[in-house]
C-alpha cells in the first residue's frame, strides 16, 4: 500500500495512505483521449487559429495550498498534480487507459523475462537553469525516492524496483521484479534534479528550500513566484520541446488558495479567477445560474463507504451486512449530499479505472429482500418493539463520522433508511484526531464508520482484508475470507492485462458478496471552468492533465 498524498481536510483514508496522518485521504501528460466513465459538458470552441491562442494569464483556485514541488518529499495531492504536469517531467506518460507513453523517455523494452528495462531518454530536455536532464537525474531520483530516510509518499510503486544503472547520458537501466502496472509509479513521479538536490542529506529533503522556495524544473512552465498559504505563480516555459507539446499557450499560470467556498465562488463569477478545481455540491449551487460558467465533470478515483467492524456479533454474517447495504437508499445519498454529482458504488473498483466493468452494477435498493435476509440470519423483532432482536440482543449501533456536513447528511439518511427495516442507528460525530483511534485501534472500539477511500491505479488491496492483515491499521473491518487472498497476492504480480482484468473481476465479485463495506457512491469531481477559458479536458489521471492546451480567447488583454 502506498502512503499517498494527503487531499483536503475530513474523514477521508487514502488507500494510498498516510498512516502517521492515518486516515487522512490522499485522487498525464498529453492525451485528449477520454477515459471509460468521462462526462464533461461539451462545448464547442471557437474557430481560433492556433497562433492566436498563445498569451494572458489563467488563474486557478482551490481550497488547497500545493505544500512543495520536490516530488521525493511531497504527501499533498495538489502538489503531486504541479510536479507532474506544471513544472516538471516524469520518465513516462499515461494515456486515457493507463497504459505508459513516452514522455522523458522515449523508449524502452524490457528483457525476456521482465527482469530488466532500458529506458532511452530525450538528449533535448533541460533544466530551467540551463543543465541538461540526464540519466543521472533519472537515477538520482530512484535512488533518494528508495532511501528509507526520505519521505517518499508513494515507495510501493517501487517495491518491486531493485536497482538502476546508468549506461550513458541518455540511457539508464533497471533491475526488476515482474509485477502489474510496472511503468505507473514513473508516470506519477516527478524526476528531480541530482546537480541541485545531489549534495542535500535524505533526512533534510523535506525542508530543503528547493521544494520550498525556489524549485528548479523542466517542465512545460517555470516557476515564478511563491506566496506561502496564497498563492504560486509559473511562467510559460519558451524552450520546452515541441515533440512534448512545446510551449504552453497561456504566459501565465496562478494557482490560488482560498479555502472559504463562498469567497472562492464570488472570485469566480468575478472574473478574479478562471478555473475553480474540486468544487463542492453548495459552492456548484451558487453558480448554477451563472451562465459563463462552464462545469467539467469526470469520475473521480474515490468511493465513500460505511466499513462493518465484523468483530461486533452484528455484522459479522456476510446475509446481515448485504441486508443493510441492500435496505440504505444509495440512490438518495447521490442526489441529496452530492447534488447528482456520482454514481452509487458497486464495489471496490470504480469507472476510474481501465478493469473497470460497465456490466457491474450495485446491490438494488430493496428493503423487503433486506427484511428477508434479517429475518433469516435470525434478527426478527420478537417483542413488537419496532427493532430487530436475536438472542434478547436489540440491533442497534452507533454509526461514526467527522463533522463534516455531507458525512452529517449520509448519516441522517442511513438511519432513515434502516429504522423502516427495525435497525436503529445511533449517528455518532467525532473529531478526527478522537475517531482515529477508534477504528484503527487494537481493540477496534466502533460498530460502523462513513469513510471515503482514494483510489490509486495498482489495486494492492491486501492491506485492507487479507487474512493476515487482521489487526493492522487498514483492516479495520477484521474481515477475512480466505478465497480472496490468493487473488489479492497475485494482482499485484501480474504484468498482463487480460489475466489482471479476469483477477480484478473475482476480487471485484468476492468482495461485493461479502459487503465488508457497504459502497455507498463513487464521486464525479466538478471542475468550474469560466466561458473564456477553452481547452481544458480534466479527467481521472488530474485535473492539469493537459494544462499546456488551456487557453483564454482576447488573451492579449487580459494579462494579469
């Protein structure tokens, strides 16, 4: 499991996590393909010769604040999309499937045996300082990202990655282990360079000024300016190589911290910022009317779900927690927390993804079936009461969450929504720091729990319910079953698609049976992009995947 990048305050546990932030949550270059699930409203743009889309200033805003731009010390998840997309190159790209391009490197092959890659590398690539990028960036970049005493967010994209060798300048060899999705973790991390990082002590990368203050890139822009807890400022980068894109069209690209929603909604509809990222369900509210504002939508890489401590006699049957998830109005959920804006869940792998099955579909919403299963795993209401009791045992629970509004709502409706099949719910709201302890806890001192997961594209899932995974910190539902963890050993493992597909499917199936968790919804993040603005095509790679192509019409007098 990865440690992941740390996105935005509330409840939410990165399946790429943070264990020390613990249950904090973590969600390429050039493609205009667009994955399974992308549902961007379509306008259509003006007929503008490319020569004139070149100039003016963009401003994004969002309610996070990109902490550093040192790919090897980051956790935030808005600073991993800058690195990869705005100031800096990665040795691979993704295209809309998730499958590895050339971006850095040109090429590769890998042995017969999968146990080595030689990547080629561009020989026109150069620092914003004016040094060339060299395989020594390349392997300076493993070699730090590897080293236990920098805090690399995500070391299990390279658990299987053993050592590199630099052949000449442009070429760099690595010693592997065959596994699944061998190229992602490059497409995801930023290179760095060793001429300027080289001589900083691992255990001091994390404060080094680079990151900080004054990083240094290669990417399509450069950085400008940086106002810490306001804003950063990249200029267009005039030299980047044309067969990566070239020069980006705008001069100027802002991002801008302003946390209060309204604020960042009025900076919006004022013309005072372009692009709002993330939007939430009240602040798409508030410019609903707003007809020069344009919302971009796309499934994001996260679910939200209740998690069933099966230590509790209550959910320990797989009847009782598929009852409870088939009698909760998922449906409802969808429409009255996210606006409309995600898709009832159907399990732990969302449209996000390229094993994605579009023939899967959720539990129905059917009380009565639900009541049936009760009634079967021996929870009926022997005293008329109006709950559900076994063995002189009423079923009622505390269902906790953080104080956040939408977990507030999710809440109030689950307990609607299982009172009419005689289970009463008690919602329960903790702060993070009180609730953590709760679930990840030894003793696992809660009945059930709304959280939501990051996703990540390598599905190396065996942390949250293999067997022997019992008692650590991500198995906090204490659920096994022994058929799923061969499937859970071998996804990691497995390099060809269709094998991995077939593996995804049954954990997919295994998983759904069970109803560790009842998947509530998948998200669409919502994007709001203003009428000037045109090229943006956000999807779930980010929402900066393909910055270089934004441009603004009549930029030559907005410049900022």
């Amino acid at each position: 499991m990865t440690r992941g990048r740390v996105k935005g305050a509330g409840f939410r546990l990165a399946a790429c996590a943070l264990v020390g932030a613990c249950l904090a949550a973590c969600g390429e270059p050039r493609s205009s393909e667009r994955p399974p699930g992308w549902t961007s409203a379509e306008r259509t743009e003006p007929d503008v010769p490319e020569s004139q889309r070149y100039g003016g200033t963009i401003v994004v805003a969002g309610r996070g604040d990109p902490l550093s731009m040192n790919s090897l010390a980051s956790t935030d998840f808005e600073s991993g999309q800058h690195q990869i997309y705005v100031l800096f190159v990665t040795l691979v790209s993704n295209d809309a499937s998730y499958e590895p391009q050339p971006y850095f490197a040109s090429s590769w092959e890998f042995d017969a045996d999968t146990s080595q890659v030689i990547f080629h590398l561009r020989h026109d690539l150069q620092w914003h300082d004016g040094a060339p990028v060299t395989a020594r960036d390349v392997a300076f970049t493993f070699e730090r990202l590897k080293d236990p005493a920098v805090p690399f967010p995500n070391p299990s994209y390279f658990d299987n990655w053993d050592a590199v060798e630099v052949i000449d300048p442009v070429t760099v060899r690595f010693f592997i282990r065959p596994h699944a999705n061998p190229l992602y973790g490059w497409s995801r991390t930023a290179i760095m360079p060793e001429h300027l990082l080289g001589d900083v002590p691992p255990e001091d990368l994390e404060s080094s000024p680079f990151g900080l203050l004054s990083p240094v890139g290669d990417g399509p822009f450069r950085f400008a300016e940086r106002i810490p807890g306001d804003r950063w400022v990249f200029t267009a980068n005039e030299d980047f190589p044309e067969e990566l894109g070239g020069r980006p069209y705008v001069d100027r690209l802002v991002y801008r911290q302003i946390p209060d929603e309204f604020a960042l909604a009025a900076a919006l509809q004022t013309g005072e910022v372009d692009i709002v990222i993330d939007a939430s369900p009240s602040m798409i509210q508030q410019v609903s009317d707003d007809s020069s504002t344009v919302p971009v939508s796309y499934p994001a890489p996260e679910y939200a779900f209740i998690a069933w401590n099966s230590k509790r006699p209550e959910f320990a049957d797989p009847l009782v927690r598929r009852a409870l998830t088939m009698a909760i109005d998922r449906g409802t959920i969808v429409q009255a927390v996210l606006g409309g804006n995600g898709t009832v869940a159907t399990g732990p792998v969302g449209p996000w993804h390229w094993a994605f099955d579009s023939t899967w579909v959720p539990l129905p919403f059917d009380p009565d079936s639900a009541g049936a299963l009760l009634d079967r795993a021996g929870w009926t209401d022997t005293d008329g009461d109006g709950v559900r009791d076994r063995n002189g045992q009423p079923f009622r629970f505390e269902l906790l969450a953080t104080p956040r509004k939408d977990w507030a709502a999710v809440q109030t409706l689950v307990q609607a929504s299982l009172r009419r099949i005689g289970v009463e719910v008690e919602p329960v709201v903790r702060e993070q720091s009180a609730l953590i302890p709760l679930v990840i806890g030894a003793d696992r001192r809660f009945d059930a729990v709304i959280i939501g997961w990051a996703r990540d594209v390598p599905l190396n899932d065996a942390d949250l319910w293999a067997c022997d995974q019992v008692g650590q910190p991500f198995q906090f539902t204490s659920y096994c079953n022994p058929l799923l963890d061969p499937v859970l050993d071998s996804i990691p493992l497995v390099a060809d698609r269709t094998r991995l597909r077939s593996l995804i499917g049954r954990y997919h199936d295994l998983i759904v049976a069970d109803q560790p968790y009842t998947f509530l919804y998948y998200l669409d993040r919502v994007d709001l992009v203003n009428g000037r603005v045109y090229g943006t095509r956000m999807d779930s790679r980010g929402d900066w995947v393909n910055v270089t192509r934004w441009w603004v019409r009549d930029a030559g007098t907005r410049g900022r």
